[in-house]
C-alpha cells in the first residue's frame, strides 16, 4: 500500500499560519513544517501561506536560506499551494518592497490598489472569485479545485495582481473585482495553484478547496499541466463588484471577581451589575458546549456582568454566520499581555474551530513585565498571531501614537506600535479601535481648532440627537483612551489621518455616547470619519435593531458593521440582520451558505 504524501508548511515567520495549520488539522490532515532548507527534499505537497508584507517574507526566506529551494521546489513539479503573500511571491516584484525581488515564477509586478470613487483599501472582506475562459458549467470538479463562481471568499490585502492578458493570463485561474478594478484572485498551471484569497478563513467553502487540493492524488496533479505554449485565455469579466457588507460580532472578555474569562458588556463601559437584580448570562459547562440561555442571581457587590464563557459564544456566532470575529480584553492586559496565558489559550481554542477572521485586541502595545523584562508590541502581537489570531487591534496606544505623529510634523518615525506591527505583517493586519465622545461647544462663538469637523444639531440625523437639550447646540468627537475613562486633545479625524499615515488597516469605530443604548449607530460620527480615512471603516455601537445596520450601510458606506449585547442577549440574531439587508438590496454573505444575499 502506497504511503500517503507528505505534506509540509512553509512559515517564514507571517501571521495567520497557525489559521492554515487548524484548518488542515480539522480535515484530518497531518503535516510538517519546513525548518531547513534541506526539507523542501522531504515535501511532496508544499504550502505556504501567510498574511504578510511582500519585503519581508523575501527577506526572511533569504535569511533562513529558504529562497533558492523554494524556487527549485517549484521547478520540480511537485505540488505547490501558495496563500496570499504566497501567490504574491511568485510574481516578479510588488510596489510594496520596490527593492525587493520575487521568485519571478509569473512575469508581472504586484501593485497597490487604488482608492478611487471612495474604494477603501485593504481590500478587506468577502468577494466572489470568476473563472477565466471556460465557464463553471464545463470546467470539471478537478480543474474547480472546489471552487465556485456562486461563492464568496475572504480577502485582505492592499496590492494585487492586476488582469493582464500579455502578462497574467497564462496563469489567471479566476479574477476578482474590486471597484472598477480587475486583479487576479486566483492562479492555477503545471503544479501551482494559489490563490489571492484566504480557504483557511472562508468558512466551509474554504475547507472545501483546502480538501480538494489535500485530496488530490500526486498524479493527478503531474496529468493536469498545461503546456507552456497554451494560448492566453480570455476572460469572463464579472459583471459589477461582488464585494459584501461584512457583519461582525464582538466579545468583550474580562477576568471576573473569581478571576474566571467571561464575556461581559455594559452600558457607557460600566460592566458591572448596577444594583442586585437578575442578570441574563449564557450557561456552558464547557468553553466549546452550545451555550443556553438563562438567568442568575447579580451579586449584591456589582459583580462583573457575565454574558457566557468566550470560546462557546464565538463558536455560537461562527455557526449563525458571523463574516467576523472580535475578542477584546478589556481590563486583563494592563500589565503582562505576553503572560496572560488564559487569553492567549482562549484565542487557541477558539481558532482551533472558527474558521473565519479572528481579530484580537487589548495591551498590543510596548509594556514592561512584573520582572522587568521589556516587550514590545510587535512581540505582543506575535504571541497573538502565533495563537490563531488574524488581525490585531490597538486602542490607546494608538492615540497615543498620532499624538506624537502631530507633533512631528505628520511624519512617522517608525517607532510606533502601528508601524512596527504593519511593517512586518502588512497594514491589513492592524486594526485600531477607537472611543471618542462628543464635546458640546456653542457653534455661534467656536473658534477652535476643530471648527471644520463639527456637528451641528440642526444638521444631524434623527438618531443623533439624545434630548431636547442638544437643539442649537454643536460638538466635535473628542478621542479617549483607557477604555474612555481619559479624554486627549485629540479629534477623531485627527486620528483616522494619522493611523492612515502610520499604516493602519482598519478602523474600529465605537462611540462612547451610544455604547449600549440600542438607539441606532452614530451616524454623523461615521459618516464624518468616513469621508476623512481612506482604509475600510467599521461601525459600532448603539445596534438595537435590525434596521439599524440597514441605516448605517445606506447612509454611511461604511464596510462593515459590528454588535455585542443585542447578539449576546439573544435580542437580534445574525441571521435576522443579514435576511434584513438582504431584504434591503444590500450585499452580504448568506447564513448557511457563502451564496450572497442583496
């Protein structure tokens, strides 16, 4: 009996290869990780995957020596399976690293997208993917390698391969749009395949063309190479953006009075019990058990409010359709993250079996240990990369940050958290999360320096105003920090330019004045950062109904909307928002199936 293929990994030292790793045990799958180059003689499937800056996993590969036996590994014939910066590397240069060269496999340069008619970028969320010539209704299942047009897959990057026929076409297996621009999602010919898109974090689709390909025996792969005289393909370009609204649930995780983790959430960030009362939790004797509604006695010394346990809510909102999911430490980073084994062991667990975005946040910033030993945010964000997170948040250390950008002139040093982080692993991995508040001033005598960026009442949307108090009155959005307990002498937009400058790739937007309301999203505080910042925007809040994501989709263009109560308490449910947009002609991935609906 023939003995199974070997597979090994390539980690050059990216975030996100744990996802892959997690994904390939799932499917029953065991593998090896290339340590040496002598390995690459040992592998007779390789993938390498990795979300990750183009210079440094070139430079990496040089370092360990591993760039010259991939590059033979690949002119061997056997199969190759490359994941994001692994497609990317086989492209002859990327205008992210102009000094750097690629392995030159596909002769074509990697670009920057473009932020034209309002595009954010990253390119960052669900998206269909167009088979180039042939059709899906002829291609057979082994040429598909699991794929379909009627599927949505999940991207995040900020360059890409664009469609060329002289160029690309050869090797173009499907195509994605993006805006008015065409690149190349996917890349198939002798033994290579690689795709632009993440299998490892689109849900059950995903699995899918991880499976195919795992499955595939060596010589089926040897019988579908394709002569290096085929003819240039033509391609069948889709007919408008298949780009979806993306739904995020959200879980602020705390220790307790007993110090267990919980999901916890409050009105105006008080998460303790108010008064003894009954508080709605969620029960599990497990943290991967389905969770069940229930109630249970608050304490009478306001104990921490306790929503359910992390990993059993995440896996809930994973099954219900989430497009994301967000675990925020809200109070137990403060002093050690890197010995916070209980979160880091939280995230383990629940990339083990969640299989969309995880992004991770609290404490990634520069901090010292009880025993003094320094750690910088980079090697905070590691640890969390290296546990199955795929994207990291920042809250103060970010404002923190564009303060001191301001008063340099707003030029980076490249000392920052923001910059230190994306330098390694690409923008598309930094997520900052901000709290600002609204400071009231009388519009008639202003003069400050945010007069530009004001808000006046009777400009505003309906669901701005909180009282009749607020008519004739104006206000500028004041940025916070320690979970919005210090105000800085910093504006929203202020911040949005200056994370841009320095390299973020998302901005988490949340608002102190409707945290836990249930009155709606702060409209014209979103729509006011959105026209300010180019990277995607995500809206947060106030959620209460689902109309409320309608709202804030149609009125902001925002890309994406986040909830935590309203989903936690059972009171919306992810289903129910997105068959609401859905009802409402907006693009989002269906529940139960990565069909889109909109």
């Amino acid at each position: 009996m023939a003995s199974s293929p070997r597979l090994y990994l390539l980690d050059y030292g990216a975030g996100n290869v744990q996802s892959l790793a997690n994904s390939i045990a799932k499917l029953g799958y065991q593998f090896e990780w290339i340590s040496r180059p002598e390995d690459f003689a040992q592998a007779d499937k390789l993938v390498f995957p990795g979300v990750g800056a183009f210079g440094t996993a070139v430079a990496n590969l040089r370092a360990k020596g591993l760039f010259e036996p991939l590059r033979s590994y690949l002119r061997s014939g056997r199969p190759y399976f490359g994941i994001c910066i692994g497609m990317q590397i086989l492209f002859a240069s990327s205008a992210e690293s102009p000094e750097s060269e690629g392995l030159g496999v596909i002769p074509a340069p990697i670009e920057r997208f473009t932020r034209e008619s309002g595009k954010a970028v990253p390119h960052m969320g669900w998206n269909h993917a167009a088979f180039v010539g042939e059709s899906a209704e002829v291609q057979g299942e082994s040429e598909r390698v699991g794929m379909s047009e009627e599927d949505s897959y999940y991207f995040v990057h900020s360059f890409r391969a664009a469609y060329d026929p002289a160029t690309t076409g050869e090797w173009a297996h499907t195509t994605t749009q993006y805006g008015q621009e065409l690149f190349v999602s996917s890349v198939r010919r002798e033994n290579v395949f690689a795709t632009q898109f993440h299998p490892e974090k689109s849900g059950e689709v995903g699995l899918r063309i991880l499976e195919a390909w795992l499955s595939a025996p060596l010589e089926a792969i040897d019988a579908h190479r394709v002569p290096s005289t085929r003819r240039t393909r033509e391609v069948i370009v889709a007919p408008k953006d298949g780009f979806t609204k993306r739904i995020i649930a959200c879980l602020d995780v705390r220790a307790n009075d007993d110090g267990d983790l919980v999901v916890t959430k409050g009105d105006q960030y008080d998460v303790r019990e108010k008064v003894e009362s009954s508080a709605f939790i969620i029960t599990t004797t497990s943290t991967s058990e389905s969770p069940s509604a229930t109630t249970k006695a608050s304490s009478p010394t306001r104990a921490v409010r306790n929503l359910g346990k992390p990993v059993a809510l995440a896996n809930r909102y994973y099954i219900e359709g989430a497009d994301e999911i967000c675990l925020l430490n809200i109070t137990s980073f403060r002093n050690s993250p890197l010995r916070d084994q209980p979160m880091l062991a939280v995230v383990r667990e629940a990339a083990a079996q969640i299989f969309v975005p995880l992004t991770i946040g609290g404490g990634i910033k520069d901090t010292v240990d009880p025993d003094g030993t320094p750690r910088t945010a980079l090697e905070v964000a590691g640890a969390y990369f290296r546990a199955g997170a795929d994207k990291v948040s920042l809250g103060s250390e970010a404002v923190t940050a564009v303060e001191k950008l301001r008063e340099n002139g707003w030029v980076g040093d490249g000392t920052s958290a923001i910059e230190t982080i994306a330098y390694v692993y690409g923008r598309q991995a930094v997520v900052v999360s901000a709290d600002p508040r609204r400071v009231f001033v009388d519009p008639e005598t202003y003069q400050g320096p945010y007069a530009d960026e004001l808000v006046r009442a009777s400009e505003a949307t309906a669901t701005s105003l909180g009282s009749e108090g607020e008519a004739g009155k104006a206000w500028w959005y004041q940025c916070t920090i320690k979970g919005g307990r210090e105000p800085r002498p910093l504006s929203i937009c202020e911040l949005a330019r200056g994370i841009d400058i320095l390299g973020a790739g998302e901005f988490l937007l949340n608002c102190i004045d409707r945290d836990g309301s249930g009155r709606g999203y702060d409209l014209d505080l979103i729509r006011l950062v959105r026209r300010t910042v180019g990277i995607p925007v995500v809206a947060s809040s106030g959620a209460g109904r689902t109309d409320d994501f309608v709202d804030v989709f149609e009125k902001t263009g925002v890309e994406a909307a986040l909830a935590a109560g309203i989903f936690h308490r059972y009171e919306v449910e992810i289903g129910q928002v997105k068959a609401r947009c859905g009802e409402a002609g907006i693009r989002v991935r269906r529940v139960g199936s990565n069909s889109n609906l909109g």
